[in-house]
C-alpha cells in the first residue's frame, strides 16, 4: 500500500496510515514513526512552497 501523501499525510489519519502501512511492511514501529513524520514534514514544504 502506497503512504499517504500531501496535505493528507499532516493529518492524524494520514500519519496513522502511514505508520500502519510501514508496519506492515514489516518495519519496526520507531521505524515506520520516523518515515511517518519524514512524510509529513515533506508535505509542509511542499504546501508552503505552492502559496508562493
């Protein structure tokens, strides 16, 4: 299952999604943590980027 991205991945829905998706994966769960907020990070700079 692909992760959530964009604006949808800063939402607690997202990131839980894609926590759930890592784990499934079979990552650790710090693991899947980290890439979750990786992925939301990733989203903010893109969205500020876009008001410009």
């Amino acid at each position: 299952m692909p992760l959530v991205k964009g604006a949808k991945a800063k939402s607690r829905k997202g990131f839980s999604a894609n926590v759930k998706a890592e784990m499934d994966a079979g990552k650790k769960q710090s693991q899947a943590v980290a890439i979750a907020y990786a992925m939301s990070r990733k989203s903010k700079t893109k969205d500020k980027n876009k008001h410009k």
